[in-house]
C-alpha cells in the first residue's frame, strides 16, 4: 500500500512539473473535477492572480454549482470517463476579459492499475472569437449553437472547402466570416459574392475577370473577384444559384486552382479557400440535373448546419439584446418582461435578419426608454404553443413556487422537465438558479 501511495505521489509530482513545461494554458484536475494544478499560462488569464487550485474546473470556467452535464452543457470530463479516450468541445468560459469561446481538449491520465485518475485540459481560445464574433452578431449559448460553433472551430484551421446550409438570415455570411478569422489566412482579404444578384452573362467576368475587348463594354481589363481573394477567402452565398454554364468553371478552380480571365487564353493560379452558403436543397439539385454532381462533391466536404432561431432557445433574447444595442442609435433601450416572453415564443420564419429588422422597427414605435408588447408586430401566426416560463431578472417567489412544485412533479428529472417546458437544461438551471437567489433575498 505504502509503494502504491508512494508511485501515486510520484506520477502526480510529474505531471504537475510536467504542466509548467507547457507554453498553452493547462490544468491538472482528477476525477471529481478538482483543480490540482494550473501552469504559469493558466494563471497568466486571471490579471487577479486568483487561486484556482483546490476548486472545481465548473466553478471556475462557468460559475456553476453543480458540474457542466448538470446544467445543461456538454462536460468534456464525462464524456471522457464514458468513452476512456480524450475529449474536446467547445465551451463558453468566463474569463477577466468577458465571456469567450475556447476549444477544450481533455487527456485522460491512468495510474499503475489502469483505472483514470487524473485528466489534463487544454485550454485554446478561438481567434477574434469575443471581440468579432460578439461585435456582429454571432452569439448564443444553445446546444445546437455550440454544436455548430465547434465545427467552425475544428475546420477553420484548415484548408477544406466549406459548404454552409441553413434557412435564409441565419447568419452564414456571419459564420463564414468568422470561419476566416479564425483561420490562417486571417491576414487575406474577406470577399462575399452574392451568387443570386449576378445576371448569367456577368456571372464569369465578375468572378474570373476579363480582358480588355473580350466583349462589347469591355474597355479595360478587369480584375475578378477569385483574383481579389488571393491569399484570403472567396465566400459564395447562395451557390445554388450560380449557372450550370460557369459551374463547370468553378469545378476547375476548386480542382486545380487555376482560371481564364474571360478573353484570354492564359491559365492563371488561383490561391484561395472557398466557403460557400445556401439555402437550398442541393441534393434535390443534383438529383434534378440543376446543380454538377462533381461541383457539389467539392464544394461539401466539410458541411455545417446553421440552426434556425427557433431551434435555439433563449439565444433570442442574447441576440435580442446585442442587436438593440446596434439598432437602437444610442439609446439605453431595453426590453419588457412582456417583450421577452413574446419573443422567446416566436418561431421567427426569418431568423436573426427577422429580428434584427423587428427590433428596429420597435427602436422607431417606442418613445420611452423600454421595449414593450405594442411596439412588436401584432400578428401572432408565428407563435408557438408552448408553455411560459419567465426570464430569471423576472422570476418572483411565486413562479419559484410553481418551478419548485414542477420539480417535485419530475421527480428531480431536469431533462425531462426541460423538454416539458420547451427550454434547453441550461435554461432550466439558470432559472431555477434565480428563483432559489429571490427567495433568499439576494
């Protein structure tokens, strides 16, 4: 017994010798997610210098009380116990600097008889993730925006074509944009081209560029758009709409990253990624004869889903309240219990373009300093059926009355009373959380 206490004393003092060797930001915790060790890079994130070791990872990265899977986040320390492999997810931590996206990546570490008994975790900031990301829009705390973030997350350091898929005004410029910032080619020029504004005989000389004379107008030599890229990002949006006639083109850049400026015989290189967005079924394209087969093969090699707003819970109202504080011309609006609930209860057929434009409409109908329910469209025929459940700066002691008897209802059974209440178990923490705070008087 003393050997083994004695080689368990040793493996822990190597790892956390091990961590100070570390230029990223590092923790050692074990099994209950107490933190043992953090290196010098870990500790440079708290200007406070802040003690960490001793606490809970949770307690510390989210504020939590309880671990992340309890409160309706992914916890990349479970899922490790569950699969005995190393783990990564996306999360959103609390920092000095504000909240901030950062890649998690969790190593399991077994002692002599096999069993884990430690984890290391590495912590890697997104690039530009808080002040870009935040600045345009591109926020949330939903699971399916997570999802989608951590995607982003995995597949913007590489070179890999990106096909982004999702309702229109879900933010796929956004998304794109932040796909580039996040990427090597952070330096290079950004260019959007709309596929679905470009007439078919202007399609190839705006993308490719022409000589001077090639066609009737042509008086100049014009440089195109994949040549304005170069060293950067071509976004397509609404590639779906791009002619068969030019698809063919197109195929032959993403293949052998050459082109013809039209009018000239001269094969020119081309050194850009390509990120390309749509809202229509491509598939159903392809199986028409509307879209290449091969073309669709290349531009989707790494799909993501853009969730709809409805899908999303109440990133409504984060999205609600950056978006006001844009829209509003500096007004310190903000936005009524009533508003809020009407809000999170909407289905949004237009997504975050539909509520950006609502909540401007709104800034122009309200006199005072607060968004109300007159001052949201009158027509209900995107609401859901759902039951209500008020936003935690409105909770009172008597709907922590009703959550409590809910609670006792479940059994305890927060998964189930989520889904019961339509909201995601993060939102039910949080909720529950401020009704325990107002009964304490806090």
């Amino acid at each position: 017994m003393a050997e083994n206490d004695e080689a368990s004393g040793r493996q822990l003092s190597e790892l956390v010798s091990f961590l100070q060797t570390l230029a990223e930001p590092h923790i050692l915790c074990d099994r209950n997610y107490r933190i043992i060790a953090a290196n010098e890079a870990y500790r440079a994130n708290w200007p406070d210098r802040q003690e960490v070791v001793g606490r809970k990872c949770y307690e510390v990265s989210h504020r939590y009380a309880v671990p992340c899977d309890q409160a309706g986040e992914f916890c990349p320390l479970q899922r490790s116990l569950r699969s005995g492999q190393r783990e990564r997810v996306l999360h959103l931590h609390h920092t000095p600097r504000g909240e901030t996206f950062e890649n998690i990546e969790l190593s399991p570490i077994r002692d002599a008889s096999g069993e884990i008994a430690y984890y290391i975790e590495k912590l890697e900031p997104l690039p530009a993730a808080r002040s870009q990301a935040h600045a345009q829009g591109l926020i949330g705390r939903s699971p399916a925006f997570l999802a989608m973030m951590e995607l982003v997350a995995r597949v913007a350091p590489s070179a890999a074509a990106v096909l982004l898929q999702g309702e229109s005004g879900t933010g796929k410029e956004l998304v794109a944009s932040a796909i580039h910032q996040m990427s090597k080619r952070a330096d290079g020029p950004f260019v959007a081209v709309d596929c679905s504004g470009l007439a078919e005989t202007l399609f190839e000389s705006e993308l490719f560029g022409h000589e001077r004379g090639a066609f009737t107008g042509a008086v100049a030599r014009k440089t195109g758009l994949v040549e304005a890229a170069a060293g950067g990002t071509l976004f397509l949006d609404e590639v779906g709409d791009i002619p068969l006639s030019i698809q063919v083109k197109l195929l032959r850049l993403l293949e052998t990253g050459t082109f013809r400026r039209v009018g000239s015989p001269e094969l020119r290189k081309a050194e850009v990624r390509i990120v390309s967005a749509t809202h229509r079924p491509l598939n159903d394209m392809v199986a028409d004869g509307r879209f290449r087969q091969d073309l669709f093969y290349r531009l989707n090699i790494f799909p993501i889903d853009l969730p709809p707003l409805r899908q999303r819970g109440d990133d409504v109202l984060l999205l609600a309240e950056s978006l006001l504080a844009r829209v509003a011309g500096g007004r310190p609006l903000t936005l009524s219990a009533e508003a809020c609930d009407w809000l999170t209860g909407y289905d949004f057929p237009g997504n975050v373009r539909e509520l950006r434009n609502m909540l401007e409409r709104a800034c122009l109908l309200c006199d005072g300093d607060e968004i109300r329910r007159q001052h949201l469209p009158a027509d209900n025929a995107g609401r859901r059926a759902m039951p209500s459940l008020s936003s935690p700066r409105h909770s009172t002691a008597s709907s922590g009355a009703s959550l409590a008897d809910l609670v006792r209802d479940f059994a305890g059974n927060r998964r189930a009373l989520a889904a019961h209440l339509g909201c995601s178990e993060r939102t039910l923490y949080r909720r529950l959380q401020a009704v325990k705070a107002a009964a304490r008087g806090d």
